[in-house]
C-alpha cells in the first residue's frame, strides 16, 4: 500500500511514486524497456488496465516512465492525473513521427516547439478562439543541447496532433489535401498527443515537451521496421532522459 491518491486510470503501489519528470511514450512495452535499459533500480509503480508505469534514478536523478496510450484523449487522462495528483512537473513525450518535409527524415529526431491540431481538445477550457499550443522553452533548449551532445541529426518547429490515423486522402487533388496544406505552412511531422499534453501543461502550470523520432515518411512512402524502430529509437530516449536530469533543479 502507498499513502498516494488512487485515480481511475492510476493506482501507485510503492512509496517511491513518481519523479519530477515522466517521460511518456506510448507503448507500455517501450515504457518497459526504458525502465529496464536505462534507470536504475527500476520500480513498477504502476499498471491499471496495463499501462505500465516505472520510477527509478537516471545520473542520480529520480525519474519516472509510464506509457500513454494512443492519442490526445488517453495522454489528456495521464497528463491531467500526472500533473494534478502525483507531483509530477514535467511530462516529455517520447515516440514516433511521420515526416512530411523533404528534409526531415527517417532516423532524424523532431523536437515539437508547436502542435498545430484538428483535435478540439482546447473547447474544454472555453477560450475566445483557438490555442497555440507551445512545448516548454526551458526543455526545448535542453534537448537541442543533449542532441548536439550526442550528434543526432534534429529538427525544431512545428508538429501536427491529428485525431486521425488512417485519412481519408482517395480522390482529394494534392493543393486541397490537409496534409500538403501542413506542408506549406513548414509543419515538419505528423503525430496524435503533443497538442493535448501542451494545453494540459499551460492549463496547470506545468511543462510538456513533445520529442519524436522520424518512423516514416507520409509523401515518400518510406518507412521503419518495428525492430528498427526499436534500436533507432534509444538516441531520443537518452536526449529526454538528459532532460530530465538538466530540470530536476528547475
């Protein structure tokens, strides 16, 4: 037992509880294998409904992993219960992009200083217009750093949140289609949760960062393997986890 809040979606089941910072891929079994590659003394703190949540210490620095499922509405519930329940203070996403510029591609990490979306996420909080959701500058700036550290190939700028996965694109001509609209406008990746995890974080005065590694290319048609993916993916996660540490004091 722990002296922790229960939530519907989140039970914590050790007194060590969450870190400062979460890092949130979507996967339970990529949240899995961060915790048992990466953290020290791994602790499962969490797994309602099979969302699996992990606390152990990265260069001496308690941080947390817990996947958030697919989509705005499943990172909207953590995000809100992570901010609002547990302590938590810094959420950064961790997962795949697809890309829609010529320049941006497979392997490249994106780090999301916008989301644009076609989500209505921001009704909820009843604003004159829309919302720019922005990450958090201060963790925008880290990351740049950890990737320059590390040599990875990066991008800064937009993303785009969809609620949509599968578009229907047959029979739309190229100047109307959404996708090549984003384009022009020098959005640089398509995912489904930035957008949700900024406005929840500018809502509650926390910080969100949205950091992605390119799995595909929409206009090329190219993409990643799931074993790929897999070994691909470890550059970004080690840029959130220095995040994590370089914000453990801010």
């Amino acid at each position: 037992m722990s002296n922790f809040p229960s939530t519907p979606h989140i039970n914590v089941q050790n007194e060590i509880g969450f870190g400062k910072t979460v890092l949130m891929p979507g996967d339970p079994l990529r949240a899995k294998f961060i915790a048992e590659n990466f953290f020290e003394n791994p602790v499962l703190v969490n797994n309602v409904r099979g969302v699996n949540g992990y606390t152990g210490y990265y260069k001496g620095v308690k941080v947390s992993v817990m996947a958030s499922g697919m989509g705005m509405p499943a990172i909207g519930i953590y995000s809100h219960e992570l901010f609002n329940f547990f302590g938590v203070e810094n959420i950064i996403r961790v997962g795949s992009a697809g890309s829609i510029q010529d320049h941006v591609n497979l392997y490249d990490i994106v780090i999301a200083q916008g989301a644009t979306t076609d989500s209505n996420w921001h009704k909820q909080f009843h604003l004159p217009g829309s919302f720019a959701p922005i990450g958090n500058f201060d963790m925008m700036c880290e990351a740049v750093k950890a990737c320059q550290a590390y040599g990875a190939t990066y991008h800064v700028g937009n993303v785009n949140s969809s609620d949509v996965f599968y578009g229907d694109h047959i029979g739309v001509p190229e100047g109307l289609d959404s996708v090549y609209g984003l384009k022009k406008m020098g959005v640089l990746a398509l995912e489904m949760e930035a957008a949700a995890l900024y406005m929840n974080a500018a809502r509650y005065g926390k910080r969100g960062l949205c950091i992605c590694t390119i799995s595909d290319h929409v206009l090329k048609g190219v993409e990643t393997t799931a074993e790929e993916r897999q070994n691909s993916f470890t550059t970004m996660m080690k840029v959130a986890l220095d995040v994590a540490v370089a914000m453990e004091n801010k």
